[in-house]
C-alpha cells in the first residue's frame, strides 16, 4: 500500500533541471514536495547541518511539519525567524543572520535554507552567498510569486536606501522545492500577483503558453494539475533564460517586462503594499510596456487589448489609475527609474514587445519619449 | 625625449596575468605605476564613471596624485574614505559604502576603485561584488601585503563578531596596480609583516625562491629592482594557486600556511594591533606550522632552524613569547580555531609541511594533537 502512495505522489511531482554546468539544481514542483523535504535536502546536502530562515507568518502554518521532516531525515537544524514583509530585506537582518549562522557554528559544508517567500528567499540567498564566502544554499518557496519567480536564477539581495534589490550577489540554490499545495492557503490577492509573472512568461517569448493561460487560468488558481503545470512552465522558461544567460549580460533582461515601470511604482508609493504589490506593479508595468510599444507603433491596439483582457479577466489590475492614492508627477518615475540597475550610461533600458510571446531588450530608448508617455497615462 | 622616459618606465614594469577565463585581469608592477593609473583603469574600463575607496592615512599621502591621474585621463569620480584600521571591514561600513556608492549614481558598466591596503582592498571588493549584484573593481594597493596578498585572487569580505573575513564574496578585480615605489613611505614593521606572505611562497612551493630571499632580502627591503622581482614572483604564485581553484575547494589552501595559527593568535589578541598584526602572525603561524610538522615527523630541527633564521633575520616575530602580553589558555586557541572557516565537519584542517617548498594539504588533523602542541608552545 505505502509503494502506492509513494508511486502515486512520485506520478505528481514534476522537475525543472536548470543547467548551469557545475552549478546545476533541479525544481521539484508538486503538492505535497515539501513534506519530503529532509529526504530531498539530505539527499543533496549529505551530513550537513542546517540553519533555516522563515518568516513569521510561514513560520506559524509550516515550520513544525518541517522541522519534523527535516528531523526524520536526520538533519540537525537551527531555526532562525525574521519578521515578515518587505522591511526584512534590509542590512540589518543581513548581519543579524549572518551573525546568527555563524553563531550555529555552521561550517563550509553546511547549509541554510529559505522557507517562505521572496523577501525570505531574497534575504536569506543573500546571506547564503556572503557567510564564509558562500555556503549551500536551499530554497523552499511558499508563495506563487517565490516559485515561479525568485527562487529561480540565483539572484538574491536586500533593498537600499535608493531602491529595491540594489545590494546582492548571483547565487545559486543547490535545490528548491516548490509545493503547490501551500498555495492554497495563500491570499487570493498574493496569488494573483504571483501570477503577474506566470502571465509574464508567456507575454515575453511563449504565444502558446498564453493562449493556454487565457483558457485554464481558472484551474491554475482552483489548484488543479493546471496549477502544477503553469509553475513548472514558468520555471522551465525561467531555467532556460538564465542558463543561457546567468549574469544579466543580455537575454536574461527579457525577465524584467513589466519590471522596470513596476519597480518605479512600487517606489512612487514607497513600498506601501496596501496600495502595491511587487506582482502588481508588474502587472500594470507589463501593460505600460504594452502600451508604450502601441505608442511606437511596433504592435496594434488589438494585441493591447486581449493582454490587458486577460490580466483584468484574473483580477489584476492594468492601470496606473487602478492604483489607491495620489501618485507623484512623471519626473518622480523618470528619477527612479534613472536609478533603477537595468540604466547602462545614460540611455534607458526598456523590455518592448512586437506581439504576444516576442518581448525583445531596447538599449537606447529616449527618456524624453518615456517621460511623455509617463504624463499621459498619469493624467488621463 | 618623452618617449626615452616613458620607454625607460616601460622597461621598469613587470606584469603578472592571472588567468581565470572571461575573468582574467593583469597586475602590473613597478616604482611609478600609479602615476598612470588614470590611463591604466581608462584603458580596461573605458568610459567608465569611479567610486575610490581610500583609508585616511592613505589619503593624506596618495589621495591628490591619485586623483589628477584619473582627471588626467578624463575620468569622472567621487572619493569615498574611510577610517584607517581593521575596524573598518565591519557591516556599518559595508553598508555606509554601499549607500555612498549608490548616492554617487553609479551604474553597472561604472568601477569601484580600492586606494590602500588590505583593509581597504577587502572592504571595497566585498561592496564592488554586492553593489548592484557585482561592480567592476581595481585594486591599487599600498602596502607590501596588499600587493603580494589580499589584492591577488578576489577573496573580498569583512569581519563579523565571531571571527575574521568570514562575511565576504569572491570578488575578481578587473586591473591590479601595485605601485613598488609606495613601499618607501610604509612603516618598516608594516613592511616585514607584508614580507612574511612573501617568505610563505617560497617556503608553500617554492624552494629556490626562498633561497632568493635568503639572499636578497635586504636589496628587497631597500627598494631596489629586486623588491619588484620578489612582488611579481609572489603575485605569480598566489596568481598559479588561484587560477588552478578559484574558488578554494583544494589546492588554494596550501595558501594558508601558517594562516590558522596566525589568525588565532590575531583574535586571541582581540586584533590588538599593538599587540600583533596580520603579518607578524602569519611569520608566527609559519613557524608553528613547521614546528607542528616536525612534531608529527614530517621534517627535521634543520629544516625548523633555517626557517627561523631567516625570519628572525628580517625582523619578524617567530615564536609566541614574542607577542607582548599574556596569552589566552590553548583552549581559547582551540575554540578559534574550531570557528576558523578551514574547518570542514569537525575535523581539522591544517597546511603541514614536508619540507622547504613542500607544504600540503591536511585534512584530517586530530584536535587533541594540536592542543597538545600550543599548551606546550604557551607554557615553554
């Protein structure tokens, strides 16, 4: 009988390789992958000692069932907790954990493992790359956002004073475990924003995945085998983007459609996650990316159309006039965005689009046409 | 006339490449090299916009040369200083530079220059490696140490409460000047500590170079050309280890020798400088190694006394009695090194030695063996 419940869950999982050579990983997606969590760790980390980062919030609804997993495989564990939200992702938290791995005693060999979501999994790969120049790093996502988005690609960081993620490091997980079960007690609002970036992947280069999207969406968010499906999808065109690209050098910038105006609205509101989300301004900044590529005229309203139809169809929202509050003027974004990393000397970076699925990296857009399009959608 | 002094300049430089694929990078050697820095960083980071880190000390003698060099060369760049001292690679300054270097509206393509030494070499490669996920950097090292040591392999990094250099990143600099002519206005007991990493080349792998300096040392501590000889020869073999294991998972330990004591005896001594700096515990940690190895049978009291001798010549501290002040138990020691990051699971690792040039790699070393050996080398 127990062989049977074990082929049955193993039928359930699906895996995601990305190939890095030396610094290859895989993604094990499936309900339920986390209650394996101690035999999948052990089974990478052989004899490692562990710290475990999580979240206030996660650490209530999961950190007992995964202690006790991580028990059962003999995997001894220290527990360390940071409060939840964005502010976590600042220095202090940063020499605070590193002060804490160290004072577990955790040696080269160990490891430290991120369980929560993408402030925790942020945060902690930070930490992960930077005690003792670098020790094992696992990732065990517990948002829709963390496992289709953050914790693939290895790039990990904190916030600065001058915005988000501006101090990090690339590296690596040895493994993530992502459970599409824990979703279900994830808030609808927290979902849909994770599946800003599902919807991102098929918008940047996959036509077919977003037309699959615009016809199963219901599943994905009810949690059927849809939703196993869109994760692995998602992570498998994330995988493949930084496999061939790990450092951000070129293709990989195809990632931050939608990202660059999201992140300055995120900013334009100082982070207040009542009125923004991270997935929310990615949503309203794929749909200005759109609509900046119809104002150069590389697609047609048409094609505007049936994106803002489907990210409005799952409750997201699509406009600058959809956020709650004032927004500062056009100069405050176009400041913000001077800042922002994906700036190289000068001329702005921007993800444009020719159609669904064909999202392409524009090095030398105008600032003085962004600025312009930035007053128009801030006043109509 | 010109091209005679710049020919004759020319002639005077030496040039080690460190060979690490798309990451190599060239240190250049020679009295008078940082007067073309400006032309030099120009030349591998073309167009690029500066951050120069730079310790007060260092300021005060560098800072203005330095910095006409760059304006020389048309390059744009903001001075950020620091205090003198080790207590500068601390997380408040790490955070300080990183804000600083992010207030200056540095981009990706722009560089971090280190102006000093190890201190301001390791600080400022950590923030280079952290600053928008990786920065590009050029070391210019002041002192001795820096030049044959810390500005040689991209170990970058600060200090936490639980011990040295255990928060960091590797981190490779894209150009490396170091200046010999500097060397003149360094403090001679700054000047043998850096020394002591130079005898450790000769004495990890390299027999006839330690026979070199058995004989030149003196033309080395005057100035002459063999002082730059003796800084390529060591940037070269520090350059061969790393590019063999970039990232220390073997042979880049052997550097290491007389690193494990050293660092213990620094903290033992709560980094007191007065008391011991890095160097003058290296020469110590050196000696102990090889009487640790002539201990376990490995080599004989002739090989001991050579080694003594010559470091006893040039001036360096070779045995415990000669720190100033009481000394913690050996089991203050153990717990250090129990906490060192050249442990891996309990067992310790030590770089012993079969000989002069024959150092190696051993893991496996019994704890109780080495307790052993310091009660004895504290109470004798």
């Amino acid at each position: 009988m127990e062989a049977n419940v074990a082929d049955a869950a193993e039928a359930e999982r699906t895996q995601v390789k990305v190939d890095l050579g030396a610094r290859s990983y895989d993604i094990k997606i499936g309900r339920g992958v986390m209650d394996a969590a101690g035999a999948e760790i052990a089974a990478v980390l052989p004899g490692a000692r562990l710290a475990v980062v999580v979240d206030e919030t996660v650490a209530k609804l999961h950190q007992k069932a995964f202690s006790e997993s991580l028990n059962a495989a003999g995997l001894e564990h220290t527990v360390l907790t940071v409060p939840s939200g964005e502010s976590s992702k600042c220095f202090r938290e940063f020499e605070r954990l590193c002060d804490e791995v160290l004072a577990a005693r955790l040696e080269r060999g160990d490891g430290i493992v991120a369980l929560g979501g993408g402030v925790v999994g942020d945060l902690t790969g930070f930490v992960a790359s930077a005690v003792r120049r670098g020790m094992s790093f696992v990732q065990v996502p517990t948002t829709l956002l963390a496992q289709v988005d953050s914790s693939v690609g290895g790039k990990t960081g904190i916030n600065a004073r001058h915005g988000k993620n501006l101090i990090g490091a690339f590296h690596q997980p040895a493994l993530v475990l992502a459970d599409t079960a824990i979703l279900d007690t994830l808030p609808i609002r927290d979902f849909r924003a994770g599946y800003a970036e599902v919807a991102k992947y098929g918008l940047l280069g996959d036509e077919p995945f977003f037309r699959w999207l615009e016809a199963n969406w219901k599943a994905v968010f009810a949690g059927g085998p849809e939703r196993d499906q869109a994760v692995a999808r998602s992570c498998q065109a994330k995988a493949d983007v930084v496999a061939a690209d790990e450092l951000e050098a070129g293709r990989r910038a195809l990632l931050n459609l939608g990202h660059t105006f999201g992140h300055a609205l995120e900013a334009a509101v100082s982070y207040e996650t009542e009125r923004v989300v991270h997935g929310e301004g990615v949503s309203i900044g794929m749909m200005l990316a759109h609509e900046f590529s119809e104002k150069l005229q590389l697609i047609d309203e048409v094609t505007v159309a049936r994106v803002q139809k489907h990210l409005t169809d799952v409750g997201l929202p699509v406009s600058l006039k959809d956020v709650p509050g004032q927004l500062p003027p056009a100069e405050t974004f176009m400041d913000i965005i001077a800042q922002d990393k994906k700036v190289s000397r000068g001329a702005l970076t921007f993800i444009l689009t020719r159609g669904v699925g064909e999202a392409f990296v524009e090095k030398g857009v105008d600032p003085a046409l962004v600025s312009d399009f930035l007053k128009e959608k801030l006043e109509t």
